[in-house]
C-alpha cells in the first residue's frame, strides 16, 4: 500500500541522514517528527525530520554541509530557509517522491507530535479532530511553520 511504502521510504531517508550526520562527526539521533510521527498525515504529507545531539556548530552550518552532500544520496531541490524561528533544510527524495523538512535540535517539535500522538492514541476523536483541523488550516492557507503558522 502507499501508506506501508511511505514509512520504508520515511525509516529509509532517517538512516541516510542519521550516516551523514556520522560522516560529519555529529553523533546524536536523527528522528521523524511532526505528522508522520503525530499520526496526522495525509496522501501528500511532508517527512519532518530533525537531528538532536550537543553541537557548538551554528545549526545553519550543519544544514549547509548536509546540502552539500544530500544530492549523492538521491535528495534534490534543496532549499534553506534559515531565516526562520527553526532553520530548515527542505529536499525532495528522488526515489520516493517526499518532500523533506531537516532540521536541528527542534526537541519542541518531537515533544509535540509525541503529545499528539499520545492523545490519538488514548482516544480516536483526537485523531479525526487534528485531521479535520488540519484540512481546513489548508484549505485556508494557514499552514507553513516558517510563516508562523501551524
């Protein structure tokens, strides 16, 4: 199914960023955040991905370097928006057709789609409801984490 080749894609893209960031001597853990993680996605969701670990580096740093290497693993259209609250590196995984959003130590994010996923787990209205909530937020153009939005 789509849903079962999206997440082998998702487990996929985490493993080849987690051994870049190996190369680049940034030991830490590389871990899916936002809906892949919250269960809110949908057909056309974006993989959020973020890197946490103890680095003096500035993180704009870091993400210019995976940049550099991320097209020899299959990653193409690279855009940095590093003029956001967050600093994000966004590809698109050539196999697998996802768009991705990389980012550092944005532990607030993973704490967030663990809550969620928390609560779609102790009841299923959470899930419809963050769903429903999410199509509207769309539909009315008021998603986008680098706007400020949800």
């Amino acid at each position: 199914s789509k849903s079962k080749n999206r997440d082998k894609a998702a487990t996929r893209i985490r493993l080849i960023l987690q051994g870049i960031m190996r190369r680049l001597q940034l030991p830490g853990e590389v871990q899916v955040f936002g809906s892949f993680r919250s269960g809110f996605r949908s057909g056309d969701s974006d993989l959020d991905v973020v890197w946490t670990g103890n680095s003096s580096t500035d993180c704009r740093n870091i993400l210019t370097k995976i940049a550099d290497e991320a097209h020899r693993y299959g990653f193409e259209q690279m855009t940095r928006i590093f003029s956001a609250a967050v600093p994000v590196l966004k590809f698109t995984d050539k196999l697998a057709k996802i768009e991705v959003d990389f980012c550092i130590n944005n532990e607030l994010g993973v704490r967030n789609s663990q809550l969620l996923s928390a609560y779609c787990k102790c009841d299923l209205r959470a899930l419809q409801l963050g769903r429903l909530v999410k199509t509207w937020a769309k539909k009315n153009e008021l998603v986008g984490t680098a706007d400020g939005c949800l």
